[in-house]
C-alpha cells in the first residue's frame, strides 16, 4: 500500500507518516513534506522518483503526471485499467494526504500582492484530491489534520479504511477544493470587476431544535471570516442551547452595543430594544435601561459593553432573561448567574475593526445582498435647521437617540432623555403611529417635558411634530429630505422644538 503526502499545514503529519510506516505502508512525499519526514527519520519516496522527471518551474509542476494520476485514478476492478497501469508501469497510490496552498490566509493579509496572490493558488493538490475523491471506492483522501486519528486507527486495526470512511472523506476533498476554488474565482472576480456571481463560506455552528417556529427545521451557519459581535464565534458559558429566535435577537442587540464606546446597556425584545442606556459603569447602564421598560424585559436579551460584573449580574439575577451577553464575565458575575441553570450567558467579542460585512437576506427564490449599516452620523449643531439651537445636553441625547432608533424596525422613532430610552415605537404603517407608542410609553413613566426625539426616517406630515410638543418633547432629530420638510420647520418653530437634520436614514425592515 502507498500514500501520497504533501501538505502545507504540517500539523500532526510526522506522527501520521510514522504510524503509517509501522502499519507496512509506502510513503511518497514532495518538496518540503519530503524534507520534513526525513528530517523525522520517515522513510519516504522522492515524487520525482516515482514519475521520473523532475520538479520544475519553481515547484509549479511535480505532480501532474501520468503515474500520479493513473495510480489514483485506475479502478481496481477494471482488467482494461489494470492492463493499462501495467504496460505503463504505473503502480496503485492508495491514499492521498493533500492540504492546499493557503490562498485565503494570504489575501488576508493587507499588504498582499496580486502575484503573490496567484503564486498560492494550488493546481497539483486539487488534482490529487479530485482525483482521489472520484475513486473512493478504492484510495483514501485526507485533506483535514483532524481525520489524521480516524483514519490511521482504522488501517491499525484492519489493515485498510472502510469503504463508508473513504466515502465521507471524498465528499470532504470535494467540499474543500470547491471552497478552495470558489475563494480564488470571488478573488479575481473582484479585481476584473465582474460580479454576476455569488459565491458564500458558510460552516455549520449547530443544529437548532427548530426554526420560528415547533414545525420548522432550522439550522445556524458561521462565516468562514466571521469578525467581532458575532455569534458564530461567541463562546456559550452557561445556559441551553440558542435557539432560532435567541440568535435573531441576540444578533440584533449585538448591532445596537457596537453603536457605543461608553459603558452601555440594552434589553431586547423581538428584534427591538425595550430599554437601553449609557451610564458610568455597567451597573449604571444595566439599571438605567432596566427602568426604561421594566415590563417588555421579561423574557427578554440583555447585552453589555463592558465586562460583566457581580454587583451586575446580581442584579439582573431576579429578572427572567434568556440571554445576557458581555466581551467578559468576571469569576463574581459567573458564580452568581451559573446558578440559573437555562440562563444562556454568552461571552462575545466586542473587538473593533474596520470591516464592513455583508448582509444577506433570503426572499422566496432569490437573496438580497447589501453591506451592513455601519455608518452612523454625528448629530451636528450645524445641521440645525430651526431657530431654536440644540444645548450640549440635548445633542448627547440626539446622537444617544439617533444611534438607537436606526435598529428599531420601521416606521421607527425613539423618545430619549440622560442617556437612556423612555419610550420606542417600532413597525407600525404610520410614523405618526409609533411617535403615539413611544410617547405614551415616556408618559406612562412620569416623563413629559425636555423630551428628545429621534425618527429613523423624514416627516412626510407636521404631525409627528405636533404630537411630540403634547408630550414635552423639546428636541427632534431625523433625517429631513421630505418635500413638506417647512411644514415640520415651521412648526417646530411655533412650538418651540429644536430640530435637527442627519441627512441621512435608517429604514430597517
């Protein structure tokens, strides 16, 4: 028996190759493989050896040939295959341990070259896999490290892998040249600009119980570059297992935190917050969002920018929530919540970077692709646009308001005063609509004057202004660009409301 090994990743290949050779195997090596093993003490073969021709052109050509190729592909149970190998003087390879250039490590990297680009683009080793993979039935193909035990155990024990192994590990090679693939036709898609073509990397976090819903299945898939404030890369440490909904809420707090550089918190609801503050610590945010809305936070998400402390956590501890998610957890926080034992407390990476991801959304037959809505105005004295000037107090609550109220679903509109929410009006037909559901909600709470507003869209009406002066508000910010934008002005003016315009929107469907 004879195994091909040529692998970049050269994690856990030397004890591979030894217990290969102990279990009577050939080992055929290339290039630096080659020099590795030997190095090792592993008896192993020059490529060149077995083709007899040499490595040329830098490398690029060492495997594609015949008595590579012929060896992998030639059915064992084919007397014309065999004559042919025979005549040729092509011996069988068994098994093919091929791991590929690593072309998406370097266009990572932020100084990379297109040449050095297209020098890790790996021809040889997809041949190998591929053609491996296609002759299952008779050669082993290992392109994972983590299949290294599973298969070396099995030729341990019987001599050989089984046929349902070899199966799994050929639809594995094709996966993963297709993956390999698929990265470098989206690189030099993007630089000759063209774009008719979507390729997607996602892997399976975790099997869901179900979707929305008892009858529905679902599943949760991670990106391959999955960054900061992401689930797929959370780390769970306490609690049961996410379910459908916990991601779609807990994913839409983790968008409203990355708004925030000052110590913050927020409750979620369905996709909406109910509650959310800045505060000089995170006891401070946790306990100015809680009185926001101590009712729609039952059953609700909590996430924080801070690490979570004990004096928090025992706080918080009273109150039914299903998630509470922070960058870091300290021992006191963590002794006190692992006691509620369904409590999910995930710790979430709330690092920075300046990526922008993209956002993809399924409709029936088709995907809606769009980059993230990263970008967030500063509210600006200078964009005032009635004669009555923003204080320093109220554009801290319109910049607060303003970075709330963009993830609020549409028509949105946010009632703000100190740093935290005391009303949200979120999806209804009619802005004028939810401005009455935030408003009564900041009544409700004993707040009715130095209101601060904030609407995720332009006033096609005066209305919305006319109801917020009923209520005490005193400032108003939103985008502007409405044809009847003077009406608003106007009566903004009369009632004696500052105003202040974005020039731009946050519609969230």
């Amino acid at each position: 028996m004879r195994a091909l090994i040529s692998v970049s990743d050269k994690r856990g290949v030397v004890e591979f190759a030894q217990r290969l050779r102990s279990a009577g195997w050939e080992i055929i090596a290339t290039g630096g493989t080659m020099k590795l093993l030997r190095d090792k003490g592993v008896e192993v073969i020059n490529i060149s050896d077995v083709t007899g021709f040499p490595e040329i052109c830098d490398g690029r050509v060492k495997t594609l040939h015949p008595k590579v190729h012929g060896g992998l592909l030639a059915r064992r149970d084919d007397p014309s295959h065999l004559q042919a190998l025979k005549e040729n003087g092509i011996e069988f390879i068994d098994m093919v341990c091929v791991n590929l250039y690593p072309f998406r490590q370097t266009i990572a990297k932020p100084d990379v070259t297109m040449e050095d680009a297209i020098e890790n683009i790996d021809i040889g080793g997809p041949s190998m896999l591929r053609s491996a993979a296609k002759n299952y039935k008779d050669v082993t193909v290992v392109c994972d490290p983590e299949d290294y035990d599973t298969v070396i155990g099995q030729i341990e024990s019987t001599g050989n892998t089984t046929v349902e192994t070899r199966l799994q590990l050929s639809a594995k090679a094709f996966t993963h040249t297709a993956l390999y693939d698929s990265c470098i036709a989206t690189y030099l898609r993007g630089k000759a600009g063209l774009n008719e073509k979507l390729f997607l990397d996602f892997d399976l976090v975790q099997s869901l119980r179900y979707g929305e819903n008892p009858h529905q299945q679902a599943k949760f898939y991670g990106s391959a570059d999955a960054g900061a404030y992401s689930l797929a890369t959370a780390r769970q440490l306490n609690g049961k297992e996410l379910s459908y909904n916990n991601i779609q809420d807990a994913n839409a707090a983790l968008c409203i935190v990355r708004e925030f550089d000052e110590p913050f918190c927020v409750g979620l609801k369905h996709m909406n917050p109910c509650g959310a503050a800045v505060g000089k610590d995170v006891v401070d945010a946790w306990t100015k969002a809680y009185e926001a809305d101590k009712v729609s936070i039952f059953g609700g998400i909590v996430a924080v920018n801070r690490e979570l402390t004990r004096e928090a956590a025992e706080l918080m501890k009273p109150i039914f929530l299903e998630i509470i998610m922070a960058p870091s957890f300290s021992e006191g926080a963590l002794e006190v919540l692992t006691t509620k034992k369904n409590l999910r407390l995930l710790q979430v990476d709330m690092s920075r970077d300046d990526r922008v991801p993209m956002q993809y959304v399924s409709v029936n037959g088709g995907l809606l692709v769009q980059q993230l809505d990263r970008q967030t105005a500063e509210v600006v004295a200078d964009k005032c646009v009635t004669e009555a000037k923003p204080t320093a107090a109220q554009l801290a609550d319109m910049n607060f308001g303003w970075r709330i109220v963009k993830h609020v679903k549409s028509n949105a509109i946010v009632v703000v005063k100190d740093g935290r929410t005391l009303g949200v009006g979120a999806g209804q037909m009619n802005r004028v609509g939810s401005a009455e559901i935030a408003l009564k909600e900041a009544k409700a709470a004993g707040f009715d004057k130095d209101l601060v507003l904030a609407s995720d869209g332009f006033f096609p009406f005066d209305d919305t202004v006319a109801m917020a002066a009923e209520y005490g508000v005193t400032a108003i910010v939103e985008p502007g660009g409405s044809i009847r934008d003077e009406d608003s002005i106007k009566l903004a003016n009369e009632k004696g409301i500052t105003m202040v315009f974005t020039g731009e929107r946050h519609f969230k469907h």
